[in-house]
C-alpha cells in the first residue's frame, strides 16, 4: 500500500509542475484568452489542492478508515486527472480547443474579457 501511496504522491508531483508550466504560458496570450486561461489554472490548482488533501488524510489515516476514505481519494484523483485531459480554453496560449465540460460555476464562466474592461 505505501508504494501506490508513493506512487500517487509522485504524480501529484509531476501534475503540480504540469499545471505551472501551463500557467507560464498564459502570459503568451491576449487579455481575452488570458483570462480564460486563468480561470482553467485556477482550476486545475484548486482541484489539485484537493487532490493532494485526499492523498494526505489517507496517509495519515490508520487501516480501518483507510478503506473508508480511498473511495473519495479515487475520486478526487480522476476529478484532476480527467481535468488535465480536458482540452484548454479556446483561443489559448495553451494552444488546444475547448470543448465546454468546465468545473466553474456558470456564473464564473458568462464573465467576459469585456465586461473587465479588456475588450
């Protein structure tokens, strides 16, 4: 069991360091694309923080509630994971099409570059 739990942590690790090299490429982007950019790394790092709170309270944890708390782990893993794959905002620096399927509230996602005085 501690070596999938190592394994995990370890790709938590690279994951980490997946979504910061995608923030540094939002600065290659217009405002527009930029802030929708933003908002997807803004996402990818909350799901991330919950990811890696799932892993750490299933380490923590002794064996009786391990079982209990590994369904929601898994749960948090493939939420991050599948967030990952998803393809980038439209028109991002990021350079792949979105196809909808957002975490963000819809009221967080009618926001436009314009309605921030950027467009």
């Amino acid at each position: 069991m501690e070596a999938a739990v190592e394994k995990m942590a370890a790709q938590l690790k690279r994951w980490s360091l997946k979504i910061e090299s995608l923030a540094a490429h939002t600065q290659e982007a217009d405002a527009r694309a930029r802030f929708e950019d933003l908002i997807y790394i803004d996402e990818l790092k909350v799901l991330h923080a919950i990811a890696q709170s799932k892993l750490d309270e299933f380490t923590a944890a002794g064996a009786p509630e391990r079982e209990r708390l590994k369904a929601d782990m898994k749960d948090a893993w493939n939420e991050l994971g599948a967030a990952l794959k998803r393809p980038k905002p439209k028109g991002s620096a990021m350079r792949v099409r979105a196809r909808g399927g957002s975490l963000i509230p819809s009221d967080l996602q009618s926001i436009r570059a314009r309605d921030l005085g950027q467009g």
